[in-house]
C-alpha cells in the first residue's frame, strides 16, 4: 500500500513497536519495519498532549521505496490508536531530508523555507538529488489535510 519493494512489488510488512514512559519525558515509541526477516527502517516518536513529534524515521534498506509515506501513515495511525479524534505531528527535516517531506505534503513552519524549497523543485530535473544540509535542522509540520486523507486510508485498511 505505501511502501513496495524497489522492484514494485506489494509487500506485506511486520510492523513491531516498542514502548517507554521515561518520568517528566513523556512516553517514546518505535516501530520497527521489515519485510518477513529483513529490516526496512524505524520510526521513533514521543507522545504529545495533542499529537506525535517524530523522532527519527530512517530507512535501512536501500530495496525498497517509498517509505516515508509508510512513516507518515505510522504517525497518523498511532495517534489514532492512542484515540485522538483531531491530533498534530511535529517534526524536524534535517541532513538532506527537506525536500523529500515537502514532496510528501509536510510544510515548514517558516513559510520562506516552503516557499525555497518549492522553487528548488521546480527549478530542478526529475529524479534530481538535492542537496539541502546547509538548511540544517527546521521545524515542521503535517498539514490537516494530510492527515485526513491518511485517516481515511487507515480506516480502511489499519497498517498498526
């Protein structure tokens, strides 16, 4: 559904998750993603008042594609889970990672940051490789329209 093999193909995902509560931090989760036996990447978030905040989402295996729309729907769907009705996730971009949220519908809370970002990726050729450390580490955020549309999907198909 989100996230395939780099060959195309539809994989069915063991999707673990490992909770903590740490006194005055609040409580941690981290999913972890594979492929039967195979490691495909994690998601590590900490639980907010009225949301998530991402941690870390990273991708392991260099087979498959996609999977950031995987961690976004893991996002979306574990703070459903936790019954939230209307919910944020907060995130940061960092190393070279702005552009890849920004195709995935995520938004900076600076709108000159969206606004840079949008003209580098109409500026640039298809496929491009973007170079956006220099950025360095910038808040973010999912949109309510994203997470709609992904509650909608996980409705109908719960990924946790």
């Amino acid at each position: 559904m989100f996230c395939t093999r780099i060959t195309g193909e539809p994989v069915n995902f063991n999707i673990q998750s490992k909770s903590e509560v740490l006194p005055d931090r609040g409580s941690f989760t981290r999913y972890t993603v594979k492929d039967g036996r195979i490691p495909v990447g994690r998601v590590d978030l900490r639980d907010t008042d009225n949301g998530v905040y991402v941690l870390f989402v990273e991708k392991t295996n260099k087979n498959y594609k996609h999977f950031g729309q995987l961690a976004d729907a893991i996002e979306v769907n574990h703070c459903m889970n936790r019954g939230l009705d209307t919910f944020e996730i907060k995130s940061d971009a960092a190393l070279n990672s702005h552009v890849q949220h920004y195709k995935r519908g995520k938004r900076f809370e600076d709108n000159k940051i969206n606004e840079f970002i949008k003209r580098l990726i109409q500026t640039s050729q298809k496929d491009q490789k973007f170079n956006t450390a220099f950025l360095g580490k910038i808040k973010m955020f999912m949109p309510q329209e994203l997470i709609k549309k992904y509650v909608e999907i996980i409705r109908k198909n719960p990924i946790l």
